[in-house]
C-alpha cells in the first residue's frame, strides 16, 4: 500500500482482556518496529522484525507482550491481560533498509479502563 | 534513564520568525540523528537527519546544528509558519548491531501564531 495501515484506530478495552494490534506495512519493506508512546513520553521501542530473521523483543515491557509477523507482511502485536498502565498509542513503522527511512503508520490508541 | 531529553515540553513562536527546538543526549555511541514531526492523530514523520561527521545539515527551512563536544543538537526552523505548528520529536541512533533502534525524546510542542 501506499503507507503503513494500523488497525483499529482506537481500541477501549476492560482491564484483563486480550486485545489484538494489527499493522500493515509498506509492500516491499522488509524491516518492521513497534513503538509506544505512554501520555507525556517519547516513544518507546518494543520489537523488531527484519526479514527471516529472529525478532528483536527486547523492547517488550512484560511476558504479556507478544508479536508475530505472517509471511513477512502484516503484523501482530497481543497484549494478554491488559493493564491500565498498558494505555498509550501504539505505533508501527517499516522500513526498506534497516534503521532508515522508517515510515509510521498512525497508530492504534488503546485505552484500558 | 532518559537518554535523548527535550527539556522543553511547549514552544510559541511568532509567524515569520525562527523557531529554535533543542534536544540533550547522553549515549556517546549516538551517531545518528532525526527530527520528526507529528500533528494529532497522525504517526511522526521524518523531518531531516545529521550525521555525527557532521556539525550542519540544511534543507529548505529546516536547518540542524549538531555540537558533538556539547552533546546537543538544535532545529532550526526559519521562517516559521503556522503550518509548523506540531509535536516535535528528537531521535537518535547507535552505531552497531542494534542501529534499527531509534531513542526519542520526549517531544516538544511548537505552536506557531499567526
């Protein structure tokens, strides 16, 4: 596509449910990143997928973060459990080489009440 | 431990003149750095890059000054026009393996009055 498409734009969810995140990068791209940004934070890198290779999720916050990405395309980010402190808009970005020219999808706003 | 600061959460700055946003970093390993832009409800967008071999780097309004001694870069924006009016965000990155992972600061908004 055109840029990287994140869904749902917004997501309101009970404190200790699932929820999914879905991000569509841009066709070609090979690398992938999730961020958070947190209310008055900058953003916060949570993992990385480049190609074939093993992900980087050293950016996860806790065993209840998870991320897949099919066939080198979309990608999923699950949060099990889902606490109040998990609020914050969840950013997608891909790029055509690594750590360059990420371009970010607009974001899926979750809000955990 | 913030490694990229925006000291300044808020900026106003008066059409036609410049807007001057700053940004600290601690990670000497930092040799890489972007300014992105961010309106509301929109994902950040690259606004201009230096290199750490370099202490300036031009693009139309936007000009970005790098102090390596200082650890400190700044972005200038002249003339500023209301349309500039955004979150701003400061970025870094290391050299080495993980040079996918951009630090951010924590944004600093600038709003520009007609």
């Amino acid at each position: 596509g055109a840029g990287v498409s994140q869904s749902p734009s917004n997501k309101v969810t009970e404190k200790g449910k699932d929820v999914e995140l879905r991000c569509d990068p841009i066709s070609g791209h090979t690398a992938l990143y999730w961020y958070r940004q947190s209310l008055g934070q900058g953003l916060e890198f949570l993992i990385y997928f480049q190609g074939n290779s093993a992900p980087d999720k050293s950016g996860l916050p806790s065993d209840r973060f998870s991320a897949e990405r099919t066939g080198g395309s979309v990608s999923t980010l699950t949060i099990q459990r889902t606490q109040q402190e998990d609020s914050a808009v969840y950013l997608c970005a891909s790029s055509l080489l690594q750590g360059q020219g990420y371009t970010f999808g607009s974001g899926t706003r979750l809000t955990v009440v | 431990d913030q490694q990229v600061k925006q000291n300044s959460p808020s900026l106003s700055v008066q059409e036609g003149r410049i807007s001057i946003l700053n940004c600290d970093y601690t990670n000497s390993m930092f040799d890489y750095f972007l300014w992105y832009k961010k309106y509301p409800a929109e994902g950040p967008t690259f606004l201009i890059s230096i290199s750490s071999i370099k202490d300036k780097n031009e693009d139309g309004r936007f000009t970005v000054f790098l102090n390596k001694s200082a650890k400190h870069l700044s972005l200038h924006i002249v003339p500023s026009q209301p349309g500039d009016s955004a979150v701003y965000f400061c970025a870094a990155r290391s050299s080495g393996g993980s040079n996918y992972k951009l630090t951010f600061g924590k944004g600093t908004l600038l709003t520009v009055n007609p």
